[in-house]
C-alpha cells in the first residue's frame, strides 16, 4: 500500500465499536435495567460507583469505549442513509453522521471530566 | 400433487421490445424435474424462441443461474416441486444487463475478475520447483483455502448483493473470495498485491456486511467472511503503515 488510508482505520473503529456494543450494552442494560432495580443483585452504592469513574484507567476506558461506539453508530447511521433511503448528498451526510459522533465524544469527555 | 405447473418467464430482446414482459407456460410437474427441465421443456416443445444458459445440469458449470421467485438459484439445482402449485417466476439475475430474455451480460465481472490477480503468483517457481514436478501440500493447507476454491463463478452472489446492485462499481463478492482463495494458498506470494487492489475505493470496504452472497451461495462458499477478512488484512496493514517505519514492514 503506498498511500495512507483513512478507510480502513475508520472501519476498525467502526469495527471495534461494534464489538464493544454487542458485548458491553446488554451486559450494562442487563444489570441496571434488570439486576439491579428486581433486585437479583446488590447494587453498588453510589459513593462506590463514583469513585470508580473516578479513576484514571476507568476514565480512559470509558472515554475510548463511547469514542468506539459513536464511530460505529455514526458510519452504520451513514449507511442506513446512503443505501436505505438512497440519500444522494454523500458529503452532507458524512460530515453530519462523523460530526454528530464528535460532538457526542466532546460530551462524553465533558460528562466523564465532571464526574473525575 | 397436481400433474402440471405453471413458469412466469421473463421475456425480454433489447433491440425490439420496450421492455420486459411476462409470458407464462404450463410445464409437466415431476418429482425429479428441475426449474431448468421445466425450461428445457419449454424449449424443445413449446416455444423455441426462449434464451437461456444452461451446461451442465449438475451445479458444476455455474451457467444456469436465475431468479427463481425472486430469490438468485441454480436452476439446474431448483425442483419445481418446491415451488408448488406456482406460478414460477423465473427472471434474468437481477444488477446484470440483459442480453435476451433469461441470459445476462457477464462482461462486467470478466473485467473486474483478473484486477483480484486469481492465479497462483510466486516470484520463485521455476527456480524452486521444476515446473513438471508436483508441489506439494499437505492436507492442512489444502483445507485452509479449499471452501474459497468451491466457487464456479455463478454470480448468484452478485444478483443477490444489494450493494453491487447500488454501485456497480463494487468489485463483488466472487472475486474477492477467490482473492482470498489465492492469499490463503500456501504457494502463492500475492497477498500485497491482491490487497493493493482490494484495498481501493471499490473494493471491500464497499460492503456493508448484508450477507446475502453467503446466503445464497449453492457451493456454501462464505464470500462475506472472506471480504470480512480482507478488510481486517487491509485495516492491519494500514496501522502497521501509520506506526512502523518503511523498513520494519
């Protein structure tokens, strides 16, 4: 390959976030949707909790997993409209569905930043 | 089981009609008969203006693909008796152009089948490896690359392919399986420049991951886990490109 390529590091983030949603989404939406608020399981309090967000490392995982699934969200959304709802504008929906996901990674930080 | 069914065939000559239209024709219904003897029935005594390809009647020859029903089949491969009472529609494959009736231009894959490079490319071999003598693998590299090998160019998987069906430009699911058919051979050196080629704008990251050509595949190759892991090889090598330095690659 003698030129760089943005595609296919767009695609391994795309990738990679999909990984991430299919495996942490229904374990989270497991327990705080279910585990927690049935009962089935203790739930952390929230001093605890906060202090685990708290944490360098559970800052840095958590900002790269949103990251991760913003890219996703955004190209399988750029998609959605290209060959679904043949939407011709190319451009337009490129630069609204990327931006969307780095304005919602902006909010991820602020949010993450606030509770650190 | 009633002793005749009825084949909606698409008829269409370019040069003379404005369009495709439907001509219908009652065929004997048969345990044994295929989509394709109900057409070959249909040539032989009833109308012989009808076009088809057809070779083999054994699902080796890939010519006798169609849309059987909507869905891109082997006709030689299709019983009538599962498509029961009918009517049978039975239409060209669908995102090629129509040459006549059920017979497709296969022109465009023809082009786009030697860019993949599907040949065994080796700078060594006649330095190596006499070239009237055997090369050897073992059965363990033979099974590596062999469900790619299966494909016989049937272009069910093209008919079935929304995203070729969008942009013909899209290289396609066959030729990339058999890419990869030829990167997964232990004689072959030509994974860099297959990946060079696949790696452009029309190559695999134009798939979207539908599936579709795995679904209909009749030889069960898997040509959406082969672009899959085309476009994990090209994003690879991208990172390496962007981390290590030219000599270390």
């Amino acid at each position: 390959m003698s030129r760089r390529r943005v595609q296919p590091l767009v695609w391994l983030a795309f990738s990679a976030g999909g990984v991430a949603a299919a495996v942490l989404l229904p374990s989270l939406a497991l327990l705080f949707g279910l585990a927690f608020p049935l009962g089935w399981l203790d739930p952390p309090d929230h001093q605890h909790l906060l202090a685990v967000v708290g944490h360098p490392v559970t800052f840095v995982v958590l900002l790269g997993t949103f990251v991760l699934l913003l890219v996703h969200s955004a190209h399988r959304f750029r998609y959605t409209l290209y060959d679904g709802l043949q939407i011709k504008k190319k451009r337009t929906v490129a630069v609204l569905c990327y931006g969307a996901a780095v304005v919602g990674s902006g909010a991820t930080l602020a949010v993450l930043w606030a509770a650190a | 089981m009633a002793d005749s069914i009825r084949l909606r065939v698409s008829r269409y000559r370019p040069d003379t009609d404005p369009e495709p239209h439907w001509q219908e024709y009652d065929v004997p219904l048969r345990k044994e008969w295929t989509v394709l003897d109900g057409l070959n029935h249909v040539k032989n005594e009833v109308d012989t203006t009808l076009s088809f390809r057809w070779s083999c009647r054994m699902g080796i020859c890939g010519s006798c693909g169609m849309n059987v029903d909507g869905e891109p089949r082997l006709t030689c491969a299709t019983f009538l008796s599962d498509h029961a009472p009918g009517p049978v529609t039975v239409e060209p494959l669908a995102n090629f152009p129509v040459v006549r009736d059920l017979v497709v231009d296969l022109s465009d894959f023809m082009a786009k089948l030697p860019r993949v490079k599907p040949w065994i490319i080796h700078p060594d071999d006649h330095r190596t490896v006499e070239p009237d003598v055997e090369y050897l693998q073992t059965p363990e590299q033979l099974d590596a690359y062999k469900q790619f090998s299966m494909c016989i160019n049937c272009m069910l998987c093209y008919a079935a392919c929304p995203v070729y069906g969008l942009d013909p430009e899209f290289i396609g699911p066959a030729a990339i399986a058999l890419a990869e058919r030829y990167d997964l051979d232990s004689r072959d050196r030509g994974e860099r420049e297959r990946l060079d080629v696949l790696v452009e704008h029309d190559g695999v990251y134009g798939c979207t991951f539908v599936g579709e050509c795995t679904r209909v595949c009749p030889k069960h190759v898997d040509p959406a886990a082969a672009i899959q892991r085309y476009k994990l090889k090209a994003a690879m090598e991208t990172v390496k490109a962007f981390l290590l330095p030219r000599g270390a690659r």
